[in-house]
C-alpha cells in the first residue's frame, strides 16, 4: 500500500460527495475547520476548489465569498479533468484539492497542473487520508475493500511533500486530522478510537497542508554577467581588497 507507484493504469472510481464516505459529513466539517483555521494563509484574490467534494466543503466553509468549483462530477461549476484543468496558467490566487489524489490515475500530473494554474505565491490547499491510521489500513479488510475511502490508493504526506517541493512550493503547514477510525458509518461523538487518536496525532485518519508556490527568478552567474558586458563594451565591476584599493591609490598619486 505504501511503496505503490503513483501511476495507476486503470481508471479510478471517486467518490461523489461526502456522503458516500464513511463519516463523511464528519470529514467535511473537520476540513472544513482547519481551512477556517488556516485562513490567514490565504491570498486574497480568487479561490477555486477541484474535484467532487469541492461543492459540499465550500458550501459548508460558508465565509461569504465563493468558491469556483472545477470536477468531473455533476455539481460543479465547471466541468473538467482534473489533469487537464480548463483554466489559465497563473490564474488562481488559492486551491483547494480536498482528497483527489487517492482517486487520481496520475496524481503527479494533477499537482503539475494546480502549478500551472498558480498564480506567483499562490497558495495551494491538499487533504489526502493517512495510510499510518488503522482507520486507512482496515481497508485491508474484505467488507472494507470496495467502499469509499478504502477503495482508494494511499500516499504518505512525506511522499506528497517531496512531490510539492519538487514542484517549487514551499510547505507552510502541516497536520494530521479526523480523530477517528470511520469504524462507524457516521461518527457519534467522542469514542475509544478518537481518544487514541488524540493521545497520539500520527494515527489520525487524514493529513492536511498547507503549501506556497514559489517563484524562481534566474540570475546570471558573475562569469556569464562579465562576458556580456564585455561584448556591450563596458568593463565589469570588480571588487578590491583594502591592499589592493591603497596600491592603486599610489600608483594614481605617483603619475600625477
């Protein structure tokens, strides 16, 4: 489960909305709380939310300003592929990606594409389950293996982080949440699972960050600078040490 490629070679199904997830109004509003939480993060300026859950959490954040919704499910404002994203380069502000790259054929494409559309330090929103909670490795389970979320594929927020900086984006935060193991269709409250959860945050169910994009501004290394001012016609700068300044300082004394 862990060590899986991150291509996958058949089609993936997603899930629909929250609903279709065990405790899935649970983990809506959880996500919903650390987006809330993390708001001072955000770049003011456009907001778009990608995938089929994206309509159900912006309606739930409720911040008064609205959120473009970009999937493939039927609710969404605009419809598109997820890999193939129908909007310009540098063109949102903040994404929010809650829990796609479980159900992602090529998550690598998909997070080439939420750096495409960035625009300079844009902020980019990722909630993903954590393979290390028992509440993910019960999926190993027969009765579990073809629901949502165990039908999914796995990848730890290490591996994510490593994708994220190869991509440019520096992470701003990040956090384990969903102090429960989805042993119960909907979650009733406070129970064993959740005080376990809580003594020890590695065993949560999923993983949130936070994560900047990171503009690179290429500079001319010193030698390449001095050869194109040589072809201009004008002498680089050069810089001297107090010798070498006391030196010259005599030498121009001397021929005056």
């Amino acid at each position: 489960m862990l060590i899986k490629p991150a291509y996958s070679k058949i089609d993936l199904a997603a899930p629909g909305d929250w609903q279709q997830m065990a405790c899935g109004h649970y983990m809506m509003e959880q996500t919903a709380e650390l987006i809330r939480a993390h708001q001072r993060r955000l770049k003011p300026g456009k907001t778009v939310a990608i995938g089929s859950l994206s309509p159900g959490l912006n309606e739930c954040i409720k911040n008064g300003a609205q959120w473009l919704t970009v999937g493939t499910g039927s609710d969404v404002a605009v419809r598109s592929k997820l890999t193939e994203l129908a909007l310009k380069e540098d063109s949102v502000d903040n994404l929010v990606a809650p829990f796609v790259l479980e159900f992602c054929r090529h998550p690598h494409q998909l997070l080439r594409e939420a750096t495409r559309v960035l625009d300079d330090d844009g902020v980019l929103i990722l909630t993903g389950f954590n393979p290390y909670s028992p509440a993910v490795a019960s999926g190993f389970f027969i009765r579990h293996k073809k629901s949502f979320p165990w039908c999914g594929r796995y990848f730890t927020p290490v591996r994510v982080k490593d994708w994220l900086e190869l991509l440019g984006f520096e992470v701003l935060e990040s956090e384990f949440y969903v102090s429960n193991f989805l042993h119960h269709s909907e979650h009733r409250g406070s129970d064993w699972s959740t005080k376990l959860s809580n003594l020890v945050p590695g065993l949560r169910a999923a993983y949130f960050i936070v994560a900047r994009k990171q503009t690179l501004i290429n500079r001319l290394k010193p030698s390449a600078q001095r050869k194109q001012l040589a072809v201009n016609g004008r002498q680089a700068a050069t810089a001297m040490t107090t010798k070498q300044f006391s030196k010259s300082n005599k030498q121009i004394r001397g021929k005056l």
